[in-house]
C-alpha cells in the first residue's frame, strides 16, 4: 500500500512539473498581406531583421469550389519593424526568377533558403538565397547548388549548419516520395529515406 501511494505521489508530482512547464503564447496580427486575397504555399523567413515572403498562389477570381483557376506569383514582399509598428518596405522590385509556390523555406545567417516548388508549368528543383541588404533595402537573389530531383510540397529545416529536406511530390499529383537530402558545405547528398509510407505537406521541428 505504502509503494503504491509512493508512485501515485511521484506521478502526481510529475504531471503538475509537466504543467508548469508548458509555454503560453499569445498571437496577435501585426500587419496585413498586401495581397487582400492572402497567398498558400509561399516562401518564409526571416534575414537581418527583417521578415521576408515570396511567391505563392491563390485563386485570384472565382473561388477553388467553385472551379476556380489557381494563379502563382514571383513577387517579393518585406516587413520591416519601425519602432513598436510593422510596416511593409515599399518599392521591392526583385522577383523570384519564376512564379513558385509549394517549396520549402529555411531561415540561415546567410538568407532565406528557398527550396523546390512549383507552378503550372512543373516541379522545380531550383534552390536559392533570399537575402535582405539593409543598406541598399533590396532583396538579393543569390543561386545554389539545386536539389538532386525536383520537388514541391515538401518539408525543411536545419539543425545546426546543415539543412534537411525530407518528403514531398516530384510532380503535381504523383505519388508521395520518402526522400530525405542534407544540404551541407553547398553540396546535396541523399540520406536512407523515411521510413514508412511516403510523405507531402509534412510538418516538421527540431529539438535542442
């Protein structure tokens, strides 16, 4: 009896450790898309200070319930804080080297790294720097080393100096793939694949 009221202290104990542990998060809206419409699948990140958002795609006139076509866009967007407010960086003029949506995207101490994608034409294997130059406010578009295969809807992170890239669809509408590639001093390699079926629009995080 003692041993089991013993455990039930100890799981107790655990529990109300584990509850006051948890992270509270409050979100709230701090600007609005200039886009009235909003776009999916975008490229996002974050370099020197600023918050950085191109390409994506919407259904710019008739609803996708309703038949609507989808349109892809190459455009570049930057959110700057000024004090205690947001604001959007007027007159960026760069654009994606092409209208892409459905990558993946990577914060690094160099720029935003834009992996993959696609629009109507196909899969893209292209990988790219987004990188924002505080003196001239301009967005710079740097070319890396692609992907082995071309890719879209797929999922992105890094841990440490090396990104992974696992998942996603080498076409629209093909099958799920189990790829998984590290991108490490500029070069791509091709890691044992994920186990189990394949995977797209996988979510994904890293842990310290």
């Amino acid at each position: 009896m003692k041993l089991l009221q013993f455990s039930l202290l100890l799981l107790f104990s655990f529990s109300f450790a584990q509850v006051e542990e948890k992270i509270q998060f409050n979100w709230d809206s701090i600007a609005q898309l200039q886009d009235i419409k909003g776009v999916n699948g975008a490229y996002t990140g974050v370099h020197n200070d600023v918050f950085i958002i191109a390409g994506g795609a919407n259904f710019p006139g008739t609803p996708v319930w309703d038949g609507g076509n989808k349109a892809w866009y190459n455009s570049i967007a930057v959110l700057k804080k000024n004090r205690e407010t947001f604001e959007w960086v007027k007159g960026i003029e760069n654009q994606l080297p092409r209208p892409l949506a459905y990558g993946a995207s990577v914060s690094t101490p160099q720029g935003v790294l834009c992996i993959g994608g696609n629009n109507e034409d196909g899969t893209y294997n292209d990988v790219f720097l987004l990188k924002w130059n505080p003196v001239s406010e301009r967005v710079e578009i740097e070319e890396q080393a692609p992907l082995p295969v071309p890719l879209a809807n797929m999922q992105a992170t890094s841990i440490g100096k090396d990104i992974y890239v696992v998942g996603g669809q080498e076409e629209s509408g093909g099958r799920a793939s189990k790829y998984f590639f590290r991108y490490r001093n500029d070069k791509w390699e091709e890691l044992p694949g994920l186990p189990g079926p394949g995977r797209i629009q996988l979510s994904g995080c890293k842990s310290k």
